[in-house]
C-alpha cells in the first residue's frame, strides 16, 4: 500500500525513511499504524545479535502520525515513547518536518506524555542497543582527547602545502571557454574525467571549472519545455555562453537585474592544506585548481594539479598511519560521531532526510533531487529499502557515450537504464558504492575514503543492507574542522 496516496493530507510526494524499534523482546512482532490506514501489519525482524530487539524501516511522508505494535497478538505502545489516547486506544505519535528549522504548534489533540522534541535519554539508550549491541562496547573517549585530535589533525594540514599533492607525474586537462559545450562533454568522457578548468586565451587566464553538475543542468535544461536552449544550439553553443545561462538559471544577480559569474576558486603551490581545505568547504566545490605564476601580476599562469578532499585525507592517513595512537577518535564507530547523513530513528524527526532513489524512478526525477538536494550522490534502494546501488553526478557523463543523450527521454528513462550505460566507463561500480557498517571505526571509514574514486561511505545493516545513512569526504573534514 502507497503511504502517499493514504495520507491525503500530505501535500507533496518526499517520503522520509524511518526506524521503528520494539526493544522488549516477543515471538513475532509487527507495526501498523495511521499511515497504513490500520489495516495492515508490517513484520519486524529481530537486529542481528539482539533477538529481543526488533525493528523496521518504513518510509513516511512528512506530518503527523500515530502507531502500535502487534506483538504476540496483543496491541502494546512503547511507554518511552511519545503517545496519545486516540481512537484506537493508546497509541505512540510521530511528527515529521522536511524543514529542519520547522516547530510543530503543539494543540491539545496532538500533545504527548513526550515530547518529541525532549532529548529522551532512555529512548537513545535503547535505540544504542539495537544498533548491533554497540552500547556496551562503544569505546569510549574524552571531549579533552576528542579536541586532541582535532587539534592534531588542523596542526598537521596548516604545516603542509599543496606542493604534497602533486602526483610524480600526471596531467591536467584545461578546456578552452570557446569549445562548444557538446565537444567539451564528449572529451570528458573521453579522458575519464568529470570537471576540467577553463582557459580564457583573451584574458590569459584560467576563468572556471565546467562540471558533471554543469551538464546535469544543462540536460534538465533541454528536456525543459520552455527553455531557450536547444539540442541544435548544442553544436555551436560554448562553454562561455553556457556559463551566462547558468549565472541566470541560478538567479545570481547583483542587485541590478543583470548576472555575474562567480570567481574561479584556486590556490597556489605554497598554500596549507587547511586553507585549502577550508576553501573546499566554505566554497562548497569539490576541488580547487592549484595554479603557479612566476611574474607579480600572475599572468602566464600554469595549472599544476586540481586538489581535491580525497587528496588531502589521502596524507593525513599517510602521515598517521604508524602513529593512529596519538588520534584515539579514530577508534571510534562512525556511529557515535555526528557525521554523515542517516535515516531518522524515532526521536530524531528534525534530523534532515536522507534523500532516496527507486530503480524504476526517472532519470529526470535522478537529477532534479541531486540539483535541489545539493548532493552529489543518491543511494538506489528495493522496496526494503535495501542499498541496491548508487546514482552519482558524474554518472551524467555515460550518456556521452554513443550520443545517448540525443535520443533519449529523461522522464522514460530509469535509473537503473541509465547505470547501465555507463558499466564500462571510467568509474569501477565497486569504488563508487564503497559501504561499511555503523560499528565500523573511523580510521576504517577515512581510510576507505582516501581511495582514488572514492567519495562516500553508504552505510548499511549487516546482512540486510538496509540503508542507514551515507558519510561523504565533506562530513569528514567538517568535523575535523569544525
């Protein structure tokens, strides 16, 4: 049963993955609830390692809702939890907003012995227990060793320059910002890459990144009914066209009415890996060109090496690796820090949605979420909401192959249609869909990470693969940084 089409109030269609647990043990345990119109009782499955504890993720839309557990033929509530005397008795309520800074008005008819958003103790204690018995084998470390290591890690990165980055040897493409943007999209793919700088020869000066993001846009573009740009303008229209698009698509203006171009974001060879890395982040780009001048006006400017997050975890897992002692958060799971974006337990209804694909949803619906999400990845889950595999912005660059973008529908075409053309491109599948568990260490998770081609950590149950959240290179230096 479609829990969207139940809810007849929900305006909108985003459905938010949640954690139902029933930590008091049974025989057979099932939920039902106002979102299956109480005729229908969904089965929970005991967590690995602890058969009293069973759970279920089930996907809501946003806005009020109410259930019970079925367990061994008795209607129960969970105590710990919010609940309300309703129709059908005593029953546990939960409300959930898309908007994180979004505060429900509390009336009479929705007010709880708990409050949802009340720090319950006892519930995150509980909720620790199912998550693979971690509670009682969590290591366990001070804020004083916590800081420690933050300390260690900004000391480490500010005493090292981008000069460490570069490769032995290598090379860099630049693209001109006279190219058409189809020529530029066909040597992307050609060279095995997803973003190159731009060179402006009138100006003498590299002026920008063209972007997998860039042609994600520009494919909702042309499958957008009242755009001004057409498949045909695609033969002759140049990146630098493109980019004045784009400012005006992005409603970039500077008070007047008319568009400005963001600045190149780069550094220089003698630049730290803290500011470097800072600048990533605040910038929100996932690399920065590294460019080198001789003169004092930095004309003639040479492009060395396009540093990236990954780059820059890469050293300081080399440079820590015979000394990982001196960081004891590296021993933690990557449960017990707040990184990462997970799907909400009960208790957590403010924590931002961990955005999901179906195999079956549309390339256009694929890419419309990466845009309006700001991420550069979508998890592809079943029905279990079981990580099957992922969708990822440079996956936009396999529709290069064979022209496939010109004869193709974005609203016909799925997701997994989409993968599938690009199985033999540059990005093995097995690097881009890295996985760990939540009781996997940090030191394990950075160190996977630090891998060419890595970018994300999709966490999953053991066993189901049920997805429980994603950790990108972005999460990990924001918390090193913060």
């Amino acid at each position: 049963m479609d829990p969207v089409r139940d809810v007849g109030s929900v305006v909108g269609t985003v459905l938010i993955p949640m954690r139902f647990v029933w930590p008091y043990g049974g025989r057979s345990v099932f939920l039902s609830g106002s979102f299956t119109r109480w005729s229908e009782l969904l089965p929970m499955s005991p967590v690995e390692g602890c058969p009293a504890v069973f759970q279920v993720i089930y996907r809501l839309p946003p806005g009020y809702h109410q259930y019970k557990f079925f367990v061994d033929g008795e209607w129960r509530h969970d105590e710990h939890q919010p609940y309300v005397h309703g129709q059908y008795g005593i029953v546990n309520t939960v409300l959930l907003a898309t908007d994180p800074n979004y505060i429900p008005l509390i009336t009479s008819d929705i007010a709880s012995g708990n409050n949802m958003d009340v720090d319950n103790e006892t519930f995150r204690r509980v909720v620790r227990v199912a998550d693979d018995a971690l509670s009682e084998v969590l290591p366990r470390i001070s804020d004083t060793d916590v800081q420690i290591s933050r300390q260690r890690i900004s000391a480490f990165l500010s005493k090292h320059t981008a000069y460490e980055l570069l490769p032995e040897s290598g090379k860099v493409v630049a693209l001109d910002v006279d190219l058409p943007v189809k020529q530029a999209f066909h040597i992307l793919h050609e060279q095995g890459i997803y973003m190159a700088p731009l060179w402006d020869m009138c100006k003498g000066q590299f002026v920008g990144v063209l972007s997998a993001l860039d042609f994600v846009l520009i494919l909702r573009e042309l499958g957008n009914r009242g755009s001004n740009l057409t498949e045909e303008e695609l033969e002759t229209h140049t990146i630098s066209a493109w980019k004045e698009v784009k400012s005006y698509l992005n409603k970039q203006n500077n008070g007047h009415g008319t568009a400005f171009s963001r600045h190149l974001i780069h550094a220089g060879p003698y630049d730290n890996l803290k500011d470097i890395s800072m600048k990533i982040l605040h910038k929100e780009v996932s690399t920065v060109p590294i460019i080198h001048s001789t003169s004092e006006d930095g004309s003639f400017p040479q492009l060395l090496h396009l540093a990236s997050l990954s780059g820059i975890l890469k050293c300081i897992c080399r440079y820590f690796r015979n000394c990982s002692s001196s960081l004891p958060i590296l021993q933690l799971p990557i449960c017990a820090i707040p990184v990462g974006t997970w799907v909400p337990k009960i208790g957590e209804s403010n924590r931002r949605p961990l955005a999901v694909l179906r195999p079956s949803s549309s390339l256009a619906s694929a890419l419309n979420l990466l845009v309006q999400a700001q991420a550069s990845s979508i998890p592809i889950v079943d029905d279990n909401d079981s990580l099957l595999d992922i969708y990822c912005r440079s996956d936009i660059m396999a529709l290069a192959k064979d022209k496939a973008y010109t004869h193709i529908n974005l609203d016909e075409m799925t997701v997994q249609q989409a993968l599938q053309l690009g199985q033999d491109a540059y990005e093995l599948r097995s690097q881009r869909c890295q996985m760990c568990l939540r009781s996997d260490s940090l030191h394990k998770v950075i160190e996977r990470l630090a891998n060419p081609g890595v970018r994300r950590i999709v966490i999953v149950e053991a066993g189901s693969k049920r997805l429980e959240g994603i950790v990108s290179l972005s999460d990990i230096f924001k918390f090193f940084l913060s």
